[in-house]
C-alpha cells in the first residue's frame, strides 16, 4: 500500500508544471500533494477536502484556485466553482485557462451569452484554435447550430488537421446533422489514410445510413490499421449477418479464438445458426457458455420449440423467468408454447403472472393475451387488451395491426380497414398488415390493384410465405386471371408442405379456382382436403355435394 502512494506521489510531482510548485507555501503543499494521490486514486470527495485545506492556507496561489474550481465543476458545485474562478480572476484577470474553466461553468449553468462574451473577448485578444474549439463546443450544446457550422468552418480554414475534421464530424454527427458528419470525416480519411478513429466513426455513420458496403469498406480500411480490434470485426459480423451469415459465423468463430469468454460473439454465432435452423448447433453453443442469464435461458427454450422437445422448453423458459421476473419475451413465448399444446389455462397463467410481477406496464403482456383470447374466438376480451396495449405503446404497429385483425373478425370493416391502414404508416415493412389488408380487399372484390399492390409489396419483403402467395392467388382470381391464380395457389400448397403444414382456406381457394378451369375432378379433390382440415366447414361440403352431382349427371 505504501509503495503504491509513494509511486502515486512521484508520478504527480513528475506531471505537474514546475511553476506551481514553486509557487504554493509548504504546508499548503502538503495538502495539495494528498488532494492529488486521492484524485488519482478515485477518492473525488477526500480530493476536494484536501485540496480546500490547501486554499484556505494559501489563497494567493492562482493555481490552487484554478484546481479546485475545475474539481468543484466536476462535483457540479457550480455557485461555488464560479465564485472561487472569479477570485482568481480579479488576480488575473487575463489567464486564458481560468476564463476558459468560466466558460465551462457558465455552459453548465446554461448562460449561452455570457460563456459566448467570454469567449469572442479571448479571441480578440488571441485567435488560438482551442478557444475556436470551445466556441464551437458551445454552440452545438446550445443547439445553436448556423453558428456552430460557422465557427467550424472558420476553424478548420485556420487549422485544417486530421483531429479538427475527425471532432468537427463527432459534433455534427451528434446534432443528427450526418450529411455534414459525413463531410468531415471523410475529409479527415483523405488528410490521414491512418486515423483508425475517423474510418470506424464513418463506417457507423453509413452502417446508421443502411450503407452496408461503404460501412463495410471503412471498416476494412480500420481493421487493416488495427488488425486485433474485436469491436471492428464485431461491426463486420453485424453487417455479413444481414447478407453474409457464413462470413459472419467465420468472425464470430474467430472472435471466441480470441476470447472465449465473448458472450457477444458467442451469442451472435447462436443467433445465427438460429436463423439457419440450424437449432441443435445453436442450443449446444449457448449450453457452452458459463454465463447463464434470463436472455440465454430464453435462446435456449426458442431452440426447443423450433426442435420440438417441449418438455425442455418449458424447462428453459421458466429457467428464464426464475432468473428475471422481468424479461417479458419469456413470458409470451411460454404462453405461445402452452397454447400451442393445447394448454389454453396454462398459457393464461403464464401471462397473468407476468401482470403480478409488475409487467403490467409492458404493451405485449397484452397483446399476448389478446391473442389467447383470439384463438378463442372472444373478440371484445381480445379487443380490451389491445386497447390497453394501445396506451402503452401508442405508436406500435403491431399493436394497430392486432386491432384491425379483431376488429375484422368482429365485423366492423371501417374500423378493421382504418387500423390496418395505420400499422402500414407506421411501419411500411409491416408485412403482416400489408398481407391482411390486400386480403380483405380481395375477398369482398373490390380495391383490387390496390389488394394486388399491397401483397406484393408484402412479399418482397417475405417472397416464401405461403399465406401471402395464397393472397396474390386470391387476388388473381377476383380478376379472373385463373390460370395465374391457379400457379400462385399451387405454389402456395407447395411453400406450406415444404414446412410441414397444410391450411383448409388455401385448398378450397385452389378447388374454386380448378373449378373456374373446369378441372372439377382436381376441384372436389382439393376441397376433400380443405374439409378434412376443417370438417366444420358447411360451405365447402355443399359444394362438394353439388359438383359430385354434376359430375354424376
């Protein structure tokens, strides 16, 4: 311990200016000494009392007062900060550092014009490019920014640097000014080919943008100036997820070389084989690592599901749950999970536990719930927790386009059409509602380019799902352009099989359409199918009924 404030010591007597020891009495030397071992250890508070001590024993050092004023700023005792700056200043009244500490003050007490004073009175004594840098500090706190462009442009005209470009950028990008960000820190690349900070500050700049080529070349360009950066590779694995997974599992496998104990990287990796099924391999990586919180418990039950071992889902989610009450996507995906077995009051419980561990704030505890009581069929319950979901999330687009669901199943069409309309503004990649809405449309027959353009654009985004090719069959069909409707319908069956699945609504929507072609034989086969799946369906049991008759005849 002894030898470690001896170091201490001898490191601040080596980095303090030799004037401001020559210039400070003894005994408030000591205290100032003991003031800086405390601020190097940490100890803000026991730094302050010491380094007080030491003014009160000498308040003729202008350095003592320059110190402990920049330490009360740091506390935020600005009253006090500001008169002890002000008594140095009537010493000194033209010490650049103190007015300089002023300025800080008075921009933490929100004084714009008189840090501004301070400010244009020092350059026009000494137009010095930290007191430029300052000015501009002060006009991006305040907002002010046709001025801050102003003294940014003025500064970079008298001192044109890499580390001027490279701040003015980390300015502009904070005010959400990115095309002028954009500008600096491109042209702090250009003057410096090695400044790591600027190419990575750049490549987040287009990676925020959606850029992911141009993020991905700054990137590389910083990655090749600092070759063992994880946070670099770990932008890279980000952008190769959305369109490069095997690339992306090659980083992450290579971050865990580096450092197995990343749990990022880990994590990341588990994600994607997630995303290419690939569930085993998922569940065997996550099971690897010694860290066992609420969101890995919660990966763990997801892959499960997907492997269709419920037993250990259940296990896992609840394991999720034991360990934050609070995580509420282990709460939904439980529910999901009983309701998916059949356990309707299991999957209640799960959800109105989550309401009693304090997650009745949380919009999707609602929508869960609603969701439930869709499957039962009881739409007004659905609807009231919807519109509790609402409140909590007013500007969600699921919520929205879980009302326009229920309110269609209820009937009333304006307001189905009204709050489908509303999840699209909100979201425009709402594939769901875009899906939903074209559909409506298209089973009444009307709006139907407009039916037809919203499924599509619903597809773009999701080109497999098989719900949503029924849709354009549907739609199709309405047009009467049969032959068209009967290849997006059988490619429907076909993207469904291929998962495992099969939907009464789609084989009687093929068995019309081959009905239309006058294939009635293929048209009764397919609404054989559709009523096997939904043996309630009395509308389609009367058509097979009248076209056997007619075949007989």
């Amino acid at each position: 311990m002894r030898n470690s404030l001896i170091v201490s010591l001898i490191f601040i007597l080596l980095s303090l200016p030799a004037f401001c020891l020559e210039k400070i009495n003894p005994q408030a030397l000591a205290h100032f000494l003991t003031a800086e071992v405390y601020y190097w250890q940490g100890k803000e508070e026991e730094a302050l009392k010491e380094l007080k001590k030491a003014e009160k024993l000498d308040s003729t050092s202008i350095y003592l007062k320059r110190r402990l004023s920049y330490l009360l700023l740091r506390k935020g005792d600005l009253q006090e900060a500001r008169k002890t700056i002000k008594e140095a200043l009537k010493s000194k009244p033209k010490d650049r550092e103190l007015s300089l500490i002023l300025v800080e003050i008075y921009q933490k007490e929100g004084k714009f014009y008189s840090a501004l004073r301070i400010l244009k009175q020092l350059l026009k004594e000494k137009p010095e490019e930290k007191v430029f840098s300052h000015l501009v500090q002060l006009c991006f706190k305040f907002k002010r920014l046709k001025e801050a462009k102003k003294w940014s442009d003025e500064l970079l005209s008298r001192w044109p640097t890499y580390t001027n470009y490279t701040k003015q950028g980390i300015n502009f990008l904070r005010a959400g000014e990115k095309k002028k960000a954009r500008e600096y820190l491109e042209e702090a690349v250009r003057r410096n080919p090695q400044g790591v900070e600027a190419w990575i500050l750049l490549g987040s700049l287009y990676e925020g943008e959606k850029n992911f080529k141009k993020a991905e070349e700054c990137y590389r360009h910083a990655l090749a100036l600092s070759p063992f950066s994880p946070f670099l590779y770990h932008r890279l694995g980000e952008i190769y997820s959305r369109q490069k997974p095997e690339d992306a599992i090659s980083i992450y496998k290579f971050l865990l070389m580096m450092n197995p104990e990343d749990y990022l990287a880990l994590q990341n990796l588990a994600l994607l084989y997630y995303n290419q099924q690939e569930y085993q391999k998922s569940v065997d990586l996550l099971l690897s690592s010694s860290r066992k919180d609420a969101y890995t418990y919660y990966l763990i039950g997801s892959c499960f599901i997907h492997l269709e071992k419920w037993q250990e889902a259940e296990d896992y989610l609840k394991k999720s749950i034991q360990a934050n009450p609070k995580f509420t996507p282990s709460y939904t995906l439980l529910s999901y999970l009983y309701s998916h077995l059949k356990k309707e009051r299991e999957a209640m419980s799960i959800l109105k536990q989550a309401l009693s561990n304090s997650l009745s704030q949380e919009a999707d505890i609602y929508l869960a719930i609603g969701l439930l009581y869709m499957q039962k069929k009881d739409y007004r319950e659905a609807l009231k927790n919807f519109k509790k979901a609402r409140e909590l999330a007013p500007e969600s687009d699921e919520v929205y386009f879980r009302l326009g669901a229920a309110y269609e199943r209820m009937g009333s069409w304006i307001r189905a059409v009204y709050h489908l309309r509303k999840a699209i503004r909100l979201n425009p990649e709402n594939a769901e509602a875009l899906n939903y809405l074209g559909y409506m449309f298209a089973e009444k027959g009307i709006r139907l380019n407009e039916a037809l353009e919203l499924i599509t654009k619903a597809l773009r985004i999701e080109p497999e799902n098989g719900y949503f090719v029924d849709s354009l069959g549907w739609v199709y069909f309405q047009k009467g352009w049969f032959q068209k409707a009967k290849e997006e319908l059988e490619r429907a069956v076909k993207l469904l099989e291929k998962e495992g699945e099969d939907d009464p609504v789609i084989r009687d929507h093929l068995g019309d359409v081959y009905q239309h072609l006058g294939k009635i034989k293929e048209a009764i086969r397919e609404w054989e199918k559709s009523l096997q799946l939904d043996p309630d369906n009395t509308k389609v049991r009367e058509k097979i009924e009248k076209w056997k008759g007619k075949v007989l005849e």
